[in-house]
C-alpha cells in the first residue's frame, strides 16, 4: 500500500495545485484517504479518469523572497511551490512544517480551506507511515498551496467567547447573499449580524490536551450538522468537517504552544464556511441512515468514488472511532445521494 501512495504521489505532481482557474486538485488526498483505509487497489484506476481534469504544474516566475508580500498572490504559485520543494529537500519536514504553520493559519480560508486539508492528509502519512522522497514532495505542494491562496477569515482572532462546540456551532448565522464564489460570500461575513460574536463564541482550550478534545468535538458536531444542513450545499459544506479534522491530524506533529492559535483557526473554517454554505433551515426529514460498519462506511464512499465522499468518509470515520457516535456514520452516504 505505501509503494501504491508513493507511485500516487509521483503521477499527480507533475499536476498543479489547482486547476479550471481555481478548483483544488483533490488527487493527492483521495489517494491518500483510498490507502488509508484499504482501498489503495483502486488508487489508480481513479487517477486514471481523475488526472484527465487536471492541468501542468504552474512554472515559477521568481524566488520567494519577501514571504509576505507574496503570501495570497495565486500569480506566485510557482515560486512557491519550487521554495517548499527547496526548503523541504535541505530541512527535517517538522522544522519546515513548525516555521511555516504560525504564517500560514491565519490564511486557513486558502483555496476553500483546501491548503490546510492538504497539508493534514501529508502529515499524516509522514507522521504515521514514514518519510519518503515522494511524501516530503507532497508536504512542500501542500504548504505552496496554501501560501499562494492564503486567504484569512473575516473577523477571526483569539477565542473569546464560553460556549462549548454544539453552542457556538448553533449560534453560527447565515449570510443572507447565498450566491457566487468562496471568496465573494466570505466578503460578505463582515455585515451578517452576529457574525463578530460568533467567530469568537468558542471557549478558548485550557491545555494541549483539550485542544485536541475540542477539535475532535467540531468534526463530530460540524460531522452531524452536515446531515441537517448538507441539502444547502452538499460539496462546499464537506470542508466544515474536513478543515478542523486536518487541524487535529497535525497538531502531533507542532509545538504544543500552537495548539490553542490552531483551534481558533480552524473553528473560525468552520464557522465560516457553515455561515455561508449551510442551509438556513434543517432538512425537512432526517436521513436515511447507512451502514453501521465502518469499514462498508468507507468502502461505499469509494465505490461511488466522488472526491469530496471519500474525504467525509475518512474524516468521520475518525469522529466515530473518538466519540463511538453512529449517528455521523450515516454522512457519506448522505453526501453521496447528495452529490
């Protein structure tokens, strides 16, 4: 399985990060998720019809020099995809992936939250599997990525507020303005009553350990709204869940004092992306329930092998195996019907 991931990676990065001028290249975190869970014998016949969508990847205009000026500027993508590649050749992963974070999550809403997804699923597999050529390669397209989209959340700062997730989630508005673009509703966050507040409604962790209790607690919750709201946008909401659950994949591998800045980051994603792509109401009937098996739970999501199935699959299953909540194991399937 891991040479199957390996030879995954080496075909899908001669791609670019993204591709039809701003969709995010799931290739790499499909893959990823498909081996993770026993499905690497399909990997790639997958890629086989999903690399066909794909464009070159981007050539570079110039060395990064002033990381800051050139953070959010997609023309840059090039330039940063060749200095993470550099950077990750000449350094450990863990100091380039511990310098890098602190800059790069208060841009989380990058490429629709894909840049911090993408970076979760690589350190993951460098975390758990072991390093590879193939694997630091991918950490360094992932953190380009991000860079080159970094885009922060209106409003978003240090938690403030006292509620627990399930509150803070429910006190999320909705903006009223439900079209275009990411970009163009997160603009909008700015004039939604109450948005302030709840950008900031979390309570803040009290340690390195509650840090991680409370964002497994989002993917739980942000898991079980998707069964409620999901019909509003099925495809954009999957990333309420996936976003935190790429916070918690990586919180490992950083220093503990970044816990905290982490989960405010990644309940502001999820906060925002709940406020501009939930429905406004509830669905009207709960449901239908799925397997209760997990490993069918996946097996299901990759057959009908949608990208952002397969990504919901993997991130609940890891709510499920915390909580032992069946309940989120029915959103694939819902993404599915969905989608």
């Amino acid at each position: 399985m891991d040479d199957i991931l390996d030879e995954a990676y080496h075909r899908l990065h001669r791609t670019g990060p993204e591709f039809e001028g701003w969709l995010s290249n799931h290739g790499p975190m499909a893959a990823e998720a498909l081996v993770r869970h026993g499905q690497g014998a399909g990997v790639h016949r997958w890629l086989d019809g999903y690399l066909r969508r794909l464009d070159e990847l981007p050539r570079g205009l110039r060395p990064i020099d002033d990381w800051r000026a050139a953070l959010g500027d997609p023309k840059r993508t090039g330039d940063w995809l060749h200095h993470f590649d550099r950077d990750l050749r000449e350094r450990p992963w863990r100091d380039v992936l511990g310098e890098w974070w602190p800059r790069l999550l208060p841009g989380i809403a990058a490429g629709a939250t894909h840049g911090v997804i993408r970076v979760g699923h690589a350190v993951r597999v460098l975390r758990v599997d072991g390093e590879t050529p193939e694997r630091r390669t991918e950490l360094g397209q992932a953190l380009g990525y991000w860079a080159a989209r970094w885009q922060p959340v209106p409003g978003a700062g240090p938690l403030t507020g006292r509620s627990d997730v399930a509150s803070a989630l429910a006190g999320v508005p909705r903006i009223a303005e439900r079209t275009g673009g990411i970009r163009e509703r997160l603009g909008r966050l700015t004039g939604v009553p109450g948005w302030p507040g709840a950008v900031t409604a979390l309570r803040a962790p009290a340690d390195p350990e509650e840090a991680a209790r409370t964002l497994g607690e989002m993917v739980h919750r942000a898991a079980l709204d998707y069964l409620r709201f999901g019909h509003g946008e099925p495809v954009m909401l999957v990333h309420a869940v996936t976003a935190p659950t790429a916070v918690l994949r990586t919180l490992p591998a950083l220093d503990p004092a970044l816990r905290a800045p982490s989960v405010a980051a990644a309940w502001s994603a999820t906060a925002a992306v709940t406020s501009v792509y939930a429905a406004p109401t509830p669905a009207a009937s709960a449901p239908v329930g799925g397997s209760a098996d997990p490993d069918e739970v996946f097996a299901r999501a990759a057959r009908h092998g949608d990208e952002h199935v397969v990504k919901l699959a993997d991130a609940v299953l890891e709510a499920y195996a915390t909580t032992g909540d069946q309940r989120v194991l029915a959103a694939p399937a819902h993404a599915g019907r969905l989608i």
